[in-house]
C-alpha cells in the first residue's frame, strides 16, 4: 500500500483497530488538526510515547501505531475540547517530521487488516466474559459494532480493557497475527500458558 502523509498523535497509551479513544485537546497544534480532519473528513495516527510528555514535543516515538478518525467532538465544562475517536487501520511510520506550529505529520503505510480468525473454541470464555464486561464500561463501548467470534476483535478489546503497560499493548498491536494476539492475551490474562511462538 502507498505511503500517505498523516498527521501524528503521540500518547501514553495504544488505540487498536475498531476501539475507543477519548481526547481533552487544548494545544493549537491539535485544535488546529481536529479543525482540518472535521472539515474534510480526515483521520491522524496515534503513535506510543516511548520516552517524553505528551504536551510539548515527545523524546522518541513508537513507529507504529492505529489510524483514527474523529466521530465526536463537544465543548467541555471546563473549556477544553473533547473528541471522540475510532480506531481504523494500523500505521507503520516510515518517517515523521515537525511543523512550525508543532505538529507532527508522518509518512505512514496503512496496514491491510488480517483475514477474520475465528475464536478457537479452548478461549471462548474470554469472549463470554468479555461480552459481561464491556457493557458496564460506558457509552464508548455501548456504540461498538460487536464481533465476539472474531479472535483479533476480542483480543484487541481485551489490550484495551486489561491492566497492561504501554509497551506490552504496543507489542500486541505490532502482533499481525490475530490468533497470536488472542494467546498472549490469554497468557497475560492468566487464562492459559503463552504459546512457545509468541
């Protein structure tokens, strides 16, 4: 797939295809971006903060990350935006770069999503427990398209929801294998032993 130039969102955190992000946006350079993605129905990357502070300019970078496209946006009480995202496809940043209002831009290839894989019957349980579990985490989840016999939705809700680090959801993410994702998810779950692969 061809390279496209996006621009780059760097948090301490991981989106994942098909999930929910909420932003608090108060820095000109991201109003700014949000402004130009509503207008002409564009979308930005997240991108991992390896090491630095999400506010001024981040030390280092992950080179991978999820597209995101804005859904919602209203004014909060105390003044700031607030944004609703989406995950799309995944993002390998070839190369990134800064403006001179501070915005990141990357030149990104987006990463065909894998083949749907079915849930193997042995980890059906973390599908049934997830389905008990995302509805009481509120509205974001309540509006996701449900895909619970899909082995790489219910292992990228899991990332999500699953008190991992930063690092550990990144390696999930770059994880291109959908069953892959499912076990080391199982693994860290407690929910069976890591396959030797992963």
């Amino acid at each position: 797939m061809a390279a496209v130039t996006l621009p780059l969102f760097p948090l301490h955190t991981v989106l994942f295809p098909q999930g929910p992000l909420a932003l608090r946006i108060f820095e000109p350079r991201y109003l700014d971006m949000v402004r130009r993605c509503t207008r002409e129905g564009g979308s930005f990357v997240v991108v991992t903060i390896l090491e630095g502070e999400e506010a001024g300019a981040a030390a280092r970078i992950a080179h991978f990350g999820t597209q995101a496209r804005i859904v919602d946006f209203d004014p909060l009480p105390d003044g700031l935006l607030g944004i609703s995202c989406l995950g799309g496809q995944r993002a390998r940043v070839l190369r990134f770069w800064q403006q001179s209002d501070g915005l990141n831009l990357g030149e990104v290839e987006l990463v065909a999503a894998p083949p749907v894989s079915a849930l193997p019957a042995e980890l059906q349980d973390l599908a049934d427990l997830l389905r008990e579990v995302l509805p009481k985490l509120g509205d974001a989840y309540a509006r996701l398209e449900s895909r619970y016999q899909d082995a790489g939705w219910v292992a990228d809700r899991w990332a999500e929801v699953l008190p991992l680090s930063a690092l550990q959801k990144l390696v999930l993410l770059e994880e291109d294998d959908p069953l892959a994702r499912l076990a080391q998810v199982a693994a860290w779950s407690g929910r069976q032993p890591p396959a030797a692969h992963v």
